[in-house]
C-alpha cells in the first residue's frame, strides 16, 4: 500500500501498533479527525513514509520523537504553525513560519536600525544628562536609570538580529533547538527586564510629576534615601518577575521559548496553565493597570489646566505648558501598549496568532516606545 486516506473519519483514537506492518506506505492521510491523542510511537514503522497529512488535528502531546523514525518525510501537514519546531528534519511544513528566525525583510533590517537607534538614543540622553547640570538631581537619576533600562530593549534586539544571521536559511532545522537553548531564555529574560522595570518607572515618575504639577507648593518631594529605595525596589521587583520562571522550570515549563523572539507574548495548546496565568497577570494586570494610572493622571494634570481660575492664571499656564508636551509620553505609551493587550487578549481568547506578529510588535512596537521613553522625559522635565 502506497497511499492511505483515513481524513475525515470522525476517528478520535489509533490503536499504538495500527501501523505496524504498513513498511512501504507512502502517503498517509489523519486530517480533520477529532484526535485528542497521538502515541508517541505512533509513527515509528512508516520508515518510507514522504507525506504526513495532520491539518486539524490536536497534538497536546506533541514531541519531536514521534518523527524522527520517519527519515524520508518530505512533506507534513500541521493544525498550528508552532508544531512545526517538531519535525525540523522535514523539507516541507505547513503552516511554516520558521524559515529565519526574522523572516520579513522589513523586520531584519528593522532589527539593526532599532537596536542601533534605541542604544544610541538612550546612551545620549543618559551622557547629556550626566554632562549637563539638571535643576532636579533625583528626578535627573530616574531618566538615568530610564535609559539604562530601555537600552536593555535594544541589547536584546541586537542579540536577535545576531541568532538571525546565524541561522539565516536553515532556522527550520534549528528552530527547536533555538527555542530551548539558554541564549533564547536569556535574551528573554533582558526583554522582559526592561519592559517591566520601564513600566514601573514610568508609573512612579507620572506620580512623581503629579504630585507636582498639582500640588506645587506642597512638600511632597521624594528625599534621596526614598529616591534610591524607590530605585532599588523597582529594580528587584523587575528582576524578580523576568526570572522566576528560570528557577521554577517544571512549573512554568519552557516560558520564553513559545517563539522565535524569546518574548512570551502569546499562548499555545502546550503552554503550562500556571505560565498562562502569570503571563496574563503581567500584561493584563500589572502593565496594563500601570497604563491606566499614567492615563488617568495624565487626564488630572491636564483637567487642573484647563479648569484653572482667572486669580491663578499664571499657574494654569505653567500646568498648560508642562501637560502638552507630557501627553506625547501618554500618546506614545498608548500606541504601545493597546496593540500589545489586543494581541494578550486575542492569545488569551486562543485566536491562533502568527509569529510574525510577535515579531512585529516586539521588534517595532516595543523597541520604538523604548527608544522614545527617555527622550520625552527628558522633554518635559527642566
């Protein structure tokens, strides 16, 4: 037998050994079968196996042992995109998306031009600010740090363009490997780092700015000592959050290797419940209540402005001035982070996103805010 068509069927289990004597079968057809199982060994006597049809079927279980017998599969065909790391030894998987590591031309060049404009642009502003003299030395440190953070952003993309280069036309063959190798769960562990510490700086300097802008005469300035608790806190909460999930591996599972990009920014069939959970609690808990505290404050700021009496016009006009240049900061957050809480959502909702998607959102969306960040800051601050 050459060809076997069993597509269609409405077959939700295959007995371990249905293949067994099946030596010379070519092409072999499971699609559109409500299959919640796949032994692992299922497919180990198709050692002349080219054509692999799976479209629509569920493979929770899903391991690169269950193909690896099969050395002369040509073709396979897949429900999801990402099973396709599993059989890096087949010439055709479909759907495919793991041809480069950064398959869209836009994006590999978009890969250097950020990681160079986000490391350049948050290094001058953090040299300007060493060399020029600021009227507020604390607030003048958080840019600092600011900067130090989002330039870890561009840190991480360079590495990606790196791994790029390096797997450039055979990252199929490698895709598996890549997304569990160290590298990816490092490079991971640097984008989340300073995406989080970014958020929560930018949170404590709205307030920061809020509390001045609206209570101008009031003593409620941050001393040195809380500045650098403040600092230091933020800092070890970051750290905490992006490495958790390097010390806990059994329960979290493979957190940064669900893409190419190392950024667990969606979900999959295979993800751990706990690592969705701490996942969605991070995007669409703490960053996304940080965005609606700079938002709201933002709408305070701007309010106080406007509602100003005539007895303090010259007061309205300083809140005036300093609110329209700050809301460039809350516009460019918020291109920034809706496209992000659409595409938690949509994951967390199982909509099947693809890759390039992440990529795009990672490389361009994520990178531009970061560069962006201290450079308005430093805008609206004397």
């Amino acid at each position: 037998m050459g060809d076997l068509d069993l597509s269609s069927n409405l077959i939700k289990e295959l007995p371990v050994s249905i293949f067994k004597d099946l030596h010379s079968l070519q092409i072999l057809n499971l699609s559109q079968n409500p299959l919640d199982h796949i032994h692992p060994g299922q497919f180990n006597h198709l050692i002349q196996l080219r054509s692999l049809g799976l479209e629509e079927v569920e493979i929770p279980n899903i391991q690169t042992s269950m193909f690896h017998h099969m050395d002369n599969l040509s073709y396979i065909y897949f429900k999801k995109f990402q099973y396709c790391s599993y059989a890096p030894h087949v010439r055709k998987c479909k759907p495919n998306s793991f041809e480069d590591l950064v398959a869209n031309v836009v994006l590999r060049v978009s890969v250097w031009v950020m990681a160079f404009i986000n490391c350049f642009g948050n290094l001058f502003v953090n040299g300007m600010r060493t060399v020029l003299r600021a009227e507020n030395i604390l607030h003048a440190l958080c840019i600092k740090v600011l900067c130090c953070a989002d330039c870890l952003m561009g840190v991480y993309l360079f590495f990606v363009g790196v791994f790029d280069v390096k797997f450039r036309g055979e990252y199929n063959k490698n895709a598996k490997l890549w997304m569990d190798s160290l590298e990816c769960r490092i490079i991971g562990f640097l984008a989340i780092l300073s995406s989080e510490v970014s958020v929560m700086l930018l949170t404590y300097l709205t307030m920061e700015k809020f509390l001045v802008i609206l209570f101008p005469f009031s003593h409620l300035r941050p001393s040195k000592c809380q500045t650098f608790t403040v600092l230091t806190s933020i800092w070890l909460l970051g750290i905490s959050i992006a490495a958790v999930h390097l010390l806990n591996e059994e329960m979290f599972g493979n957190y940064y290797g669900h893409n190419g990009v190392c950024f667990p920014l969606h979900f999959e069939c295979l993800e751990k419940l706990i690592a969705k959970g701490y996942s969605t609690g991070i995007f669409l808990g703490l960053n996304l209540v940080a965005f609606l505290i700079i938002a709201s404050m933002f709408y305070s700021i701007y309010k106080t402005g406007i509602s100003a009496t005539e007895l303090r016009g010259r007061l309205h006009r300083d809140v005036a001035n300093m609110a329209n240049p700050f809301f460039f900061i809350v516009f460019s957050d918020t291109l920034c982070w809706i496209p992000i809480f659409l595409v938690k959502i949509l994951s967390m909702l199982e909509v099947e996103i693809l890759e390039t998607i992440t990529s795009w959102v990672v490389i361009l969306i994520l990178l531009i805010n970061s560069a962006l960040n201290p450079i308005l800051y430093t805008l609206t601050t004397s």
